[in-house]
C-alpha cells in the first residue's frame, strides 16, 4: 500500500503533531510504501519571511528523523522539490467548481481565527488533493478533522476522470488514526495557531516549566480529584503505561495529591518519551549535508512518480507538445 501523508513547516512540531500523527507514520513505514512531504507551500498562507519557510522546512526534517523515520523505508521530502504539484494543482482547479472549496471547514474555521482570507488559503484544498493525488496515493492517515480534505481529493479525481473520461487519478482512501484529541496547555485542542503546544525538543526546564502552566481547576491537595477531566492526566494517559495509567488515577481518586505533583509524573514522562530523540536530533543537526542528502533522495524518487502522473494527466488534456491525439 502506498501511504501519503504531509506535515505544515509552519513552526516548531509539538507534542500533538507527534501523538496525533508522527507516531502512526513511523509505525506505517515498516510495512508499507511511505510518502511522506514537508508541506513549505502550505506554510506560504501564513508565514512571509524566507529565512524562517527556510528554517522551519529544515526542522521539520530534522524531527522526523531523530524520532525514528528511516530513510530506506519512507520518503522524506519537501513539498516545492517536486514542483509538478503545482501544475496539477492548477489543472485540478480547472475542473473543480467554486461550491466545493466553499464548504471547506477548515477555511472557515482559520478565517474566524483571524487568518488573512488569501486565494492561498482558500484554494488550500486543491494543493493538498494534488499533493495526494500526484503520488497515487492508496491511503492517507488523518485524523476526523482532517477527513474533510481527503474526500474532496476524492471529488476532484473523480472530476478529473469523468471530465477527460478517464481513470488517470486514483482515487485515495482515509485511514483513521487513533482519533487522539491531545489537549493543550489551555484544554483546547493542542495547535500552533492557539498557542498552546508544548514544543517537541525544548530543553527539559523550558518544556518543564511550559507543563507546570497547564490549566487546571482550583480543586484543593487533600480533595479527590476526577481524572477523566484533568488536561494534565489527558496528556499522562498518552504517554504512561497501562499501569502508569492506573496507578495515577487511583491517586486522583484518593485525594491528597495536588496538580502540582501530576504536572511533575508528566514532565517526566515527556522526558523520558523525547529526551533519547532530542539528543539524535542535536547530532543530526551537526551535520546538515546528510539531512540535506535524505531530502534531495527522497524527493528524486517522489518526482518520478510524480512526472509519470502529469505525463499521462498532460497528454489527455492536450498539454504534450508533439502529440496529436485528435480522432
């Protein structure tokens, strides 16, 4: 099965990138062909400064990397090192009507968050169906926020298909996740644009001290405590044991265990998850060539599946020069 899944280089990962989707894409790549790109043309609709797309896209490489992606089993590449996306994105738009992109929940959702309104975030949806379109893709794991994209992606390869009646674009499948929601330090959904993330690999008093402010509510030390609506138990339980798990829980129950100490089982337990991968990260960042080396070969085998595609999506619309295909 062939996976493709993409992750925005619009600032630091944070622990929800990695629990919603980073963890599930290292588990996919040891049986399955891997795609996965770092989404810097996506970034464009919120950040206008070279140096940090730059900065950021060179990161996200480094991140997934320390945390056990493997070259020789998924590809690794950034989005613009395969510039035909761009070209099926333009010919997608061509045969995909207006009404569909209005319904995008996602461009409402960041337009009340005070985004610009651009054409770039409005037509975000038709890059990310070329994105996943141009490699085949036969699965792309999301999470149920994310499912909306997948299925225009559907609807634009199948507008493409009936238009020039043909079977060109396949038409790619959702693969559910967990369904993890990770809660941020404010309880709403972990995200860069709340500014509520804990950062991957901060240094350990940074990420220490970003855990201690987790909101939670004023319930005293000695009083019982409800588990199942605590942020800080909600990010325990995704990092702990079973047991780990269990063992905390029954100490909210019983009482005499403040916030406090739970924000302190947790910061250990972000520790002992990333510290090992924090510390890859800093030797990889020491050599820059080799990240550079993984990111220009993984892009070299996406580009030719992506040419092989905008071939045969050129020759039946009338783009190949040379060709005279009229009956």
């Amino acid at each position: 099965m062939r996976v493709l899944s993409g992750i925005q280089s619009n600032g630091k990962l944070h622990l929800g990138n990695y629990l919603g989707a980073i963890t599930q894409h290292i588990e996919l790549q040891d049986a399955n062909e891997c795609f996965f790109f770092i989404a810097n043309y996506h970034a464009l609709t919120t950040i206008h400064d070279g140096n940090i797309v730059r900065g950021y896209a060179h990161d996200v490489a480094l991140d997934y990397l320390a945390l056990g992606l493997d070259p020789s089993k998924a590809a690794l590449f950034r989005q613009t090192d395969v510039p035909e996306v761009t070209e099926l994105t333009w010919i997608l738009s061509t045969v995909t009507g207006k009404g569909l992109l209005d319904r995008a929940t996602s461009y409402k959702d960041k337009t009340a968050k005070g985004l610009s309104a651009s054409m770039g975030l409005f037509c975000y949806p038709i890059l990310m169906a070329a994105d996943i379109l141009i490699y085949r893709s036969d699965i792309v794991p999301v999470g149920k926020d994310q499912t909306q994209h997948v299925e225009m992606a559907q609807d634009m390869a199948a507008y493409f298909n009936n238009t020039y009646n043909s079977d060109i674009l396949k038409r790619p499948e959702v693969r559910l996740n967990d369904a993890r929601v990770v809660p941020g330090v404010d309880g709403q959904k972990m995200s860069k644009s709340y500014g509520n993330t804990i950062n991957l690999f901060d240094p350990p008093k940074p990420t220490r001290k970003r855990i201690m402010s987790i909101k939670t509510d004023s319930t005293p030390v000695d009083d019982p405590k409800d588990p199942d609506n605590c942020n800080v138990f909600a990010l325990y339980r995704l990092l702990a044991t079973p047991e780990e798990t269990h063992d905390l829980a029954e100490r909210y129950r019983a009482g005499g265990m403040g916030y406090g100490e739970a924000k302190g089982l947790l910061a250990e337990a972000v520790e002992r998850t990333l510290g090992p991968a924090r510390e890859r990260r800093i030797e990889l960042a020491a050599d820059p060539d080799y990240v550079e080396d993984v990111l220009r070969t993984s892009s070299a085998k996406a580009r030719t599946v992506a040419a092989n595609v905008m071939e045969q999506v050129r020759d039946v619309c009338g783009l190949n020069v040379g060709k005279d295909t009229h009956r």
